[in-house]
C-alpha cells in the first residue's frame, strides 16, 4: 500500500493514520468468554480497540474459530495461556493465508504449579499445551510483547527467534482524577491497605490479609471471587478485612483516589494493570519481583515476592507512612496510556500491511 504524503509533522503522521484505517481491516481474536469471565487479556483488547477505532482504524472482534477471514489484512490473537481457544483461531488464520500477530500475555507458569492442589494434572497439561504454543508463536508474522521481559521468556521458553515489537499495555487517564470525596462518603478510613484484583491464590491475598491484620492496618480487597474457599482463608485469617465485588471504573477510582498504598504481591504479574491504574491515580504500590513489573514501574516502585512474608511485613509497614506518589504518576501518564499503546499498536501493524 502507497500513499502520497500530503502534509508534514504531525498533521501527516495523523492523516496517515486516517488513511490507513480507510484500507486496514483487522480482526481481533480472542477466547468466548472475554466478556464474562474478565481479565488482563480481555481488557487489553477492548482498550486497545476502543482507541484504535477513535483512530479510524476498522476492527472487529470474533470468537468463532471457523468465521470467514476473507474480508481482513491481518489478524490479531491474544493470550497464550489459554492456548487451546487461541490455537484454532491461529489454524483459521492459516486457512485463509492472513498475516498474523500475537500479544502473547505470556509467562512461563510451571514454577507456580506446586502452588495448585492439582500438581500433576497441570503440569502434564502445561506441557502438553506448549506444543501448540511453540506453533503459533513461531507461525506468527509478528509477536507483540507487553515488555522485553516478556519477550525474553519466550525467546528461552521455546527457544525461537521471531520477529517483535514491544507493544506495552496501558491505562485510562480517568484514573488520574481525584475522586477520593467519594470515598470518604462511604468509608471512614485513611490509612489503608487497597489490594485490587480476583480473589485467587495468584494473587496472593492470604498472605496480605495476615500481614495487614498483625500490623493493625486495614485492608480493602476489591474484585471478583474466583475461589471462595480461598477468600473464607482470607476472611479467617483477618477478620476485619472489608471485600468489594467488582465495581465499574468511576467506582473503582474513588478507591484509588483514597489508597496511599496499593499492594499486589502475587506469584507474577505482566505487569498486572491494577499496579498501572493505581500507579496513575498516585499511589504508593507494592507489587511482585516476578514478571515484567519492573519494565513498567522502574524504581518508582517497591517489590517483594509472594513467599517472603517478612519482606512483605517490612515494606507495607514503610510504604504507608509515605505521601501518596506523584513521581510515579507522572511516569506512567508519559509512557502508558491507551493512547500512547494505540499509536505504537498502528506502527507495528503498519510493518505488516
């Protein structure tokens, strides 16, 4: 595809853009449930469509591994942890000869199988799953990592060599409102331990509710249950912990808005985008060593991991007597939102069509 520049700088950068959304028609594939069982993957998909489309760009989402690609320039897969939904849409894609990116959202998970009651189940299935991994990934036209980290573990993970570019996930400015008032309308806390995300053992809130309870701190865990008899643990092991089921993004930023402090210990995070929101809305945030977290947050932020409870104790205790934190809400207004992503997102496509 040719085009005649009409203009120079950003007014051409953009009519670009413009003219590309006139040609480029992109499909996005990703498992059924996105919608109904929400989670890193679906939200980096309907963000980045949301912002692709203010582009002009004409996309489309599908979750039917035998719909008809004829009318598409390429195709964008999304998670390789769910690898069997991602898998037939990827043989689709090769069915009707379409150039192929994939967002990864990818770590290798095997070390944390010993976590799980089902051991030996999963790491047969893991293994098992990672031949059709292995496919996909080294059939792609292009791999879209969410950091070099990321893309690094594939790289040793499958030992290939493929084209990518780092396409970061991002963060909706409206996190970067104050909207603490409503807060305060409803709770009569300050000082407070906010920790958003499922309620599941990943996410390591067990460990956080002991923590929270032996230092007198309250503790605020918002989003949906995945497993109830963990969260009975959570509620066991501090009983005056307050749950929040999932709430819409103006509720949740009220939240954000009151926090000086945002812990998310988890097994690992890539780079998990409640650190992202949380960081943007200027709080102090506790996250996990493991995954790609330090690409994003730098030394902006302090890190633990999910086993040393000790190390967990001594930070939270730190981190909640500091300021909220402007620093790192300026960091990530520079380098994250959707924007930024949706721009990056259009380049890469741009290699390809």
């Amino acid at each position: 595809m040719i085009f005649q520049p009409i203009w120079l700088g950003n007014i051409w950068k953009h009519t670009k853009i413009v003219l590309w959304g006139a040609f480029m028609k992109v499909l996005m594939y990703i498992r059924r449930d996105y919608k109904d069982n929400m989670a890193g993957d679906s939200i980096q998909l309907t963000k980045t469509m949301e912002y692709l489309l203010k582009r002009g760009l004409q996309i489309e989402v599908s979750s039917d591994p035998r719909a008809n690609l004829e009318k598409y320039d390429l195709i964008h897969l999304f998670n390789t942890i769910r690898i069997e939904d991602t898998y037939q849409f990827y043989k689709n894609a090769k069915k009707y000869k379409k150039k192929i990116v994939i967002s990864p959202i990818y770590w290798n998970y095997i070390k944390y199988i010993a976590l799980n009651k089902r051991t030996e189940i999963l790491h047969y299935r893991w293994y098992k799953q990672n031949i059709l991994r292995k496919e996909v990934l080294q059939n792609a036209n292009l791999i879209l990592p969410s950091s070099l980290t990321e893309m690094k573990e594939v790289e040793k993970e499958f030992n290939i060599s493929i084209p990518y570019k780092v396409i970061p996930n991002g963060v909706d400015t409206i996190f970067e409102e104050d909207t603490s008032e409503r807060f305060y309308n409803l709770y009569e806390l300050e000082d407070f331990i906010l920790c958003v995300g499922r309620i599941s053992p990943h996410k390591n809130q067990l460990t956080l509710s002991k923590v929270a309870n032996k230092l007198n701190i309250p503790l605020i865990l918002v989003g949906p249950i995945n497993d109830y008899s963990y969260y009975y643990e959570c509620l066991k092991h501090n009983k005056e912990l307050i749950y929040v089921p999932k709430v819409n993004h103006h509720e949740l930023n009220s939240f954000y808005s009151a926090a000086k402090l945002h812990v998310l210990v988890s097994w690992y995070e890539i780079p998990g985008l409640v650190n992202l929101e949380a960081g943007l809305s200027g709080c102090n945030l506790l996250t996990t060593a493991e995954g790609s977290t330090k690409d994003y947050l730098g030394h902006y932020a302090l890190y633990s991991t999910y086993e040393n409870i000790n190390d967990i104790e001594t930070k939270i205790s730190r981190a909640i007597k500091q300021e909220r934190n402007d620093i790192l809400r300026k960091h990530i207004r520079h380098n994250f939102t959707w924007e930024i992503v949706a721009d990056k997102l259009i380049n890469a496509y741009e290699t390809l069509v």
